[in-house]
C-alpha cells in the first residue's frame, strides 16, 4: 500500500491525479530552477549521478527514457534487454506497482507513444506522488532520459509570492480544473485552507498571509489576490 497525502479514489485517472498533485510538482521544479540556473547537468546513469559542474551533484534514480525518433516512451521498470542496474530502477517499478494498485495504465505499460511534453507530463505526476525534490531530463544521444532527484541541497522556497506565483502559471498553462489544483497544493504543502462555496472562493493561509482564488460560475480563476498584513 501507498501512504498518500492525498486521497486517489476509483473514480481517478491519470489527468484527475495530475490536477491534484501537479502544482506540487511545479513547485518542485522551480526551486530546482533556482539553483541550477542555466547549467546542463551531466547524466552518469553507469553511477547513478547527476552532476551539474564540479560543485553540485545529485544521486538520481532512472524512472524512465524517451526515444527522440520516433517518440516511444519506455519506462526503466522493463529492464529485461537492457539491463540497467537494479538499484537505479527502484522508484520506476515502485511506479508501476502504483499503477496497478490504482488501474493507472499509463504506469504499467511498457512502452507507448508520447511526445516530450506527454513525458514530462508524467514524471510531474511521478514526482509528486513519490515526494521527490525534482525530476531532470538528460538528452543522450537520440534519447531523453528522465530521472529523480531527492536531496536536501535544494532550497524550498515557502513564500505566499511563489505560492502565488505556481498556482497561477499552473492553471493557465495546463488543463486542470482550478478548485481541485488550489486545494491539492495547499494541502501538499501544508497550508490550511477555508472554502466559501456559496460565495464561490478558497483562502489559503501561509504564515500570517493568506491568499484568495476566486472562480466563475463555470470553475474558472478569475480571481488572485494576496494578502500580507505586514505590507
């Protein structure tokens, strides 16, 4: 069984999940920004490392790689013909073991077509369940590899202004509905939240600020605002 911070029911698909846990995921990937800054990172799977110059390295765990050619994504999970080492592949069958539990095909397929934006898709999704601190995609040769990153060297950025800033890049760039994605984020990260369905809008508390996302008739944000009391 998965102890998950957020409940997954049967009525759950891979897109449903993702509208819960992606911000996270965003988040995630931000503070990895914040710290590599322009720097190619430099992938030595035979290791298990992933290093970006002489002075920042990472142990990463290989979840899955797309070929560039033709767009076949392989999850590291079937290992049989390639023989990648065992203790480099754990997350990745610990994945497909989630997909089983929950009827999640897309993790219990070997191989199926998808694009690099359908790949990052789904190590966003991976990161998230899983709590990594980040995911990294290494192009070697004609493929992509994806890999996962847990280290205490990445900085959390806990502000109300990156809050603010994930959730509403979140919303507007993927399709996701914004109440569950408000309410999964905030949960995630910790931050309590009231609901005002009659009124139609959710506060975040963070700290001693709170942040208020309003929403349409139809579900859609149409209101981000921000309060800081010491401002």
């Amino acid at each position: 069984m998965f102890n998950l911070p957020l409940e997954i029911t049967e009525e759950d698909n891979l897109q449903s999940i993702f509208n819960k846990y992606g911000a996270y995921a965003l988040d995630k990937q931000e503070n990895l920004s914040d710290l590599i800054g322009e720097k190619d990172g430099e992938l030595d799977i035979e290791n298990g490392v992933l290093s970006f110059g002489e002075d920042l390295s990472f142990p990463i765990q290989l979840i899955a790689y797309l070929s560039l050619d033709d767009n076949k994504f392989s999850w590291a999970w079937d290992n049989s013909e390639i023989g990648f080492p065992d203790e480099l592949i754990d997350e990745s069958k610990k994945i497909k073991e989630f997909g089983e539990e929950y009827n999640i095909p897309q993790f219990t397929t070997p191989i199926f077509d998808a694009d690099i934006e359908e790949a990052h898709f789904l190590a966003m999704t991976v990161i998230s369940l899983f709590d990594d601190n980040a995911y990294y995609v290494a192009e070697i040769g004609n493929f992509a590899f994806f890999v996962t990153i847990n280290s205490d060297d990445i900085p959390e950025d806990n502000t109300i202004d990156r809050f603010e800033f994930i959730f509403y890049n979140f919303q507007k760039n993927y399709n996701v509905n914004g109440k569950v994605a408000f309410e999964g984020y905030a949960a995630l990260k910790g931050y309590p939240t009231n609901v005002y369905d009659e009124d139609n809008f959710q506060v975040a508390i963070i700290g001693e600020n709170k942040i208020m996302i309003g929403y349409s008739k139809r579900g859609n944000v149409n209101l981000i605002k921000t309060f800081k009391p010491d401002e």
